[in-house]
C-alpha cells in the first residue's frame, strides 16, 4: 500500500519561501505524475502543479512564477518551494500521486496546514 | 470562479438517489476523462471515479459517473449518512495545461 506524508513547516511569515516534502513509501516514485494541490480554508482545491518521475514539471500559470518543484528517486521523495508568500498562500497543501495512463489521482496524503502570517 | 461549475448543494432522503453535475468546456471535459472525488471534513480527498466512469477498487458500485459533451455526472445510489461529504469533479485543461477542479458539491443525506 502505498503511503505519501507530506511534512513542513506550519507557520511561515509573508515574503518567505515556502518547502514541502512529500515522502512516498511502499512503492515506487518513478513512472507517476506527482502533485502538490492546495485548499484555502472552508474553500476548493487547487492545483499547484506536478512532477513527473521523469523529472519533468508543468506547472499552474497562476503559480509558475513562484513554484519549483523536484523529485528526489534515492529518497523516495518529492518537494515543493514557494517563494514570495503571502496570507493568500494560507492551506492545507496535499500532495497526491497520479498513476501514467490513468486519469485520476488515486493517493493522497493526509494534508499539511500552511500558515502564512508574520 | 472554477473552471469547472458545480452546485453548491444538493440534498435527497436515505435510500434515494442523487445526481452531482460538473460542466465544462471542449478544452477540458470536452477533450479529456472526468474524475470525482469525496472529501469529509478534515481530510484528504478521496479517489471515487476516475476515467470518467471507472471505480477504483474499494469503491461500492453504488458511485458512478457519466460523460456526455462538455458535462459529466456523478450518480449515488441507496443514500446513507454516511455518503454526507464535499464532492469535487477535477479533468487536465488542455487550453490552460493544468489540472482543474470543480468548486465542490455538498451532498446533505436528509
């Protein structure tokens, strides 16, 4: 069974930069797409952006300016950054996983509560 | 505003069936598979639907999903309190390269 937890830092003051890891266990990290997707409080979710075990990235217009993400295959892990934080930024920042050839993001993690305030 | 819209709420009585619609355009549901997801609050979502119509293993056969054109739907059948939770479609635009979602439905089993 496969198991993501996302972990980091809960409280982050405006202007900083943000850095998520997603640790995957139980399986492998390649051949998948991987995403970070957001939800304000009481609000929708939101894509962030994903990962491919490839390495390669796509990332939302609404965000690109701001996001980087990698993947690290010898961790087993992958990781967001978000620079330039603002309240706006305040989430729960899931990160879930999409298997190649399926259309569906079948595993998530638990959620991590961001909060952006000085 | 989502690219996605659903209603806001819908409603029925234990044992019935309800209906959650996600309308979209030809760059997303048009052009690509449809999943749903259930969230209860507090928590992660959750994988109900994905490739328009497919249920992942665990899911009872009671969730379903349909996709005609630009819409697709979620159908619920033998409604329990336990089914009361957001629901949220999500597709890939192809126009904006990003994965959308719909603003989620809150299903109340009366």
């Amino acid at each position: 069974q496969v198991l993501l937890q996302e972990s980091g830092p809960g409280l982050v003051k405006p202007s900083e930069t943000l850095s998520l890891t997603c640790i995957v266990s139980g399986g492998s990290i390649s051949n998948y797409f991987w995403s970070w997707i957001r939800q304000p409080a009481g609000k929708g979710l939101e894509w962030i952006g994903r990962v491919y075990g490839s390495g390669t990235t796509n990332y939302n217009p609404s965000l690109k300016s701001r996001v980087t993400m990698s993947l690290d295959t010898s961790k087993n892990q992958f990781s967001l950054k978000l620079t330039s934080l603002t309240a706006a930024d305040t989430a729960v920042y899931y990160c879930a996983r999409r298997t190649n050839g399926f259309y569906g993001m079948d595993v998530w993690g638990q959620g991590t509560t961001v909060t952006v305030s000085s | 505003q989502s690219v996605l819209t659903q209603p806001p709420s819908v409603s029925a009585a234990p044992g019935q069936k309800v209906t959650i619609s996600c309308s979209g355009s030809s760059s997303n549901i048009g052009n690509n598979y449809v999943s749903w997801y259930q969230q209860f609050p507090g928590t992660a979502p959750k994988l109900l639907i994905y490739d328009n119509n497919k249920r992942p293993s665990g899911i009872p056969d009671r969730f379903s999903g349909s996709k005609s054109g630009t819409s697709a739907t979620l159908g619920i059948t033998g409604l329990q309190t336990g089914d009361e939770a957001d629901y949220y479609c999500a597709t890939w635009d192809s126009s904006l390269s990003v994965w959308v979602f719909g603003g989620g439905t809150k299903l109340t089993v009366l």
